[in-house]
C-alpha cells in the first residue's frame, strides 16, 4: 500500500543527531558575532566615515563647547553599551546555559546578598559619574568670561530678528543694527576665535535663537535677560532659527550667520559704522554677487492666501 510505503521511506531516514550542549552554545555565540558584525557594518556603511559612524548620531559643532558636548555624549553612549552589552550577554547566556532540558528544575538562587548589593551600587556609581560630568560640561557650556570680545544684542519679535553690535555707532549715531523683515533674511557678522556674548530680549512673546551648528539655544523670554557666551572656531554660514513655536509665521523666522576672521569682521563693523549697507559691506570682504544676501535660507512668502492662489 501506498501508505504503508510513505512510513516505510520515514522510518528509513537516519534520526537526527542529538546536538550537544556546548556546540548548540558555540553555533548561537557565532551567529551572535555574525550578528553584531553585520550591526558594525551596517553603522558604518550608514555614516559617511568611521568618525561619523562613532559620533553615534552626534552633530557636528563648530564651538569648543560643542565638542565638550561630543565628549559627554560619547561618554553616555559608551558606558550605555557597555551595560547593555553586560545585559544582554547575560540574557543569551542563560537562555543557552539554563534552557529546558527535562523537568527538573535547575538550582534557584534567591537573596543574595552580595549580587544584590552590586546591582544596587553598580548602577548608583554609573549615575553619580554621568552626573558628575554633566554638570561639569553643563557649568563649562553655559560660562561667561568677565570680558567678552564681541556682545550682540539678539532681539527677537513676531516674526524676526534684530540684531545691535554693543559699543559701535552708526553715521546716525546709533548702534550699528541688522534687522529682518518679511522680505529680506537679517546677516549676523561674527568673528572666530572671540569670546561672543549674546544678549537676549524679546520685544513681545516666547521665542528662542538657535543656530543649529553651534548644538545650542537659549529662549528668548520677555521680562527675561537671558545670555549666553560661545567661540566659533569654524568660519562659514550657518543658518539660525526661532526654536519655539511663537505664532503664525514662527517657521519664517530665519537669519543667517557668516562667521569670518576677526580682520573681516573689524572692516564689516567699520563699513557698517560708516553707514554703509550689510551687502555692500558684505562685498568688501569679500562675498560677491548673490552672497552678499543669505545663502542658507530664503524670505518665504509671508501672504496668508499665496498656498490658495497658487492652486
Ligand atoms: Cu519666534
């Protein structure tokens, strides 16, 4: 019979091996390699260098309290690996160690005391020396020296920016001053390697300067005078944002900051002070044809029916 002949063929097989403890332990322990070496090459093959790919998502900065930041941030991420890399070493090697096999139940082990003493000073040592560093970066990052270089007065209002260079006069006799408006992105002039101040006030409600690459912002509060000091080694263009949600046109309010030597920066205060418009003085240092205008960001269209009419 054709049934009799299928569990005859059945019975033929040869029965499979019994796989010992250790080598079923060896063959998991290598696919777990196997795993984790195709984890690393994925984080690498994602990042654009191995730098990148171990700043663990990290932005790059361009101030020296950026890269206390990347210390710290480095620091976390490692000691949280190393945890969790202990904890789930733990996890695989009792589910291969201790997995079922029979009815018995293996030694059970309960108040333990010195165990339960390590897991509850372990992790309180872990905490007090991420803490310690934190607040250590945290004092370092927010520091303000009894002298800055350069002060600028950040005034924020629905919906842009104004910016005054403290201690310099215009050919009006006011301070030399940027301001934005609907149709033109205001240009904050910084040099590197100075000690910048900035002093923030808000002429009606929350909002909040952000220059992405400088991994900082402080909100901009009426009533408030909230500071902050930083040195930008990197010179550039960077765009600057309100952080805060501050009404219908928040996402519009944008500037831009061009970092340049301290020499450029002294002649754009000069032009400037000399009544001299920021693109011309612009061009006198050097930024020609559309530069002498933002190049990180545009002036968005500020009319409420411009979606409607564009349909
Ligand atoms: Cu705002």
């Amino acid at each position: 019979m054709q049934r009799q002949g299928r569990q005859e063929h059945v019975a033929a097989r040869p029965s499979p091996k019994r796989t010992s403890p250790r080598r079923s332990a060896s063959r998991a322990s290598g696919r777990l390699g196997v795993a984790l070496v195709g984890l690393g090459s994925l984080v690498l093959l994602a990042g654009c260098s191995a730098k990148d790919a171990f700043a663990f998502g990290w932005p790059k900065g361009i101030t020296p309290q950026a890269d206390q930041m990347y210390d710290l941030w480095i620091g976390s991420v490692v000691a949280a690996l190393a945890v969790g890399v202990f904890v789930w070493g733990l996890i695989f090697w009792c589910v291969v160690r201790y997995r079922k096999r029979g009815e018995e139940l293996p030694a059970q082990t309960r108040y333990n005391m010195p165990i339960e003493v390590l897991y509850t000073v372990v992790p309180f040592l872990v905490i007090a020396v991420l803490f310690y560093y934190t607040a250590i970066i945290q004092t370092y990052v927010d520091k303000r020296s009894a002298k800055p270089d350069v002060t600028v007065d950040v005034v924020a209002f629905k919906w842009n920016w104004q910016f005054r260079y403290e201690g310099t006069q215009d050919d009006t006799g006011a301070t030399v001053s940027e301001t934005g408006t609907s149709s033109y992105i205001p240009i904050l002039v910084l040099p590197t390697g100075k000690k910048i101040r900035f002093k923030e006030e808000s002429k009606d409600v929350i909002h909040s300067f952000w220059v992405p690459e400088l991994l900082f912002k402080r909100d901009v509060m009426p009533g408030f005078d909230n500071q902050f000091e930083v040195t930008v080694r990197q010179p550039g263009e960077y765009v600057g944002r309100c952080a805060e949600l501050c009404g219908t046109y928040h996402s519009m309010m944008n500037f831009e900051v061009r970092v340049v030597s301290p020499e450029k920066y002294q002649k754009y205060i000069e032009l400037r002070s000399q009544g001299t418009s920021t693109p011309d003085a612009l061009e006198a240092i050097g930024y020609t044809g559309k530069e002498r205008y933002a190049i990180t960001t545009e002036p968005f269209n500020t009319k409420r029916d411009a979606a409607r009419d564009k349909k």
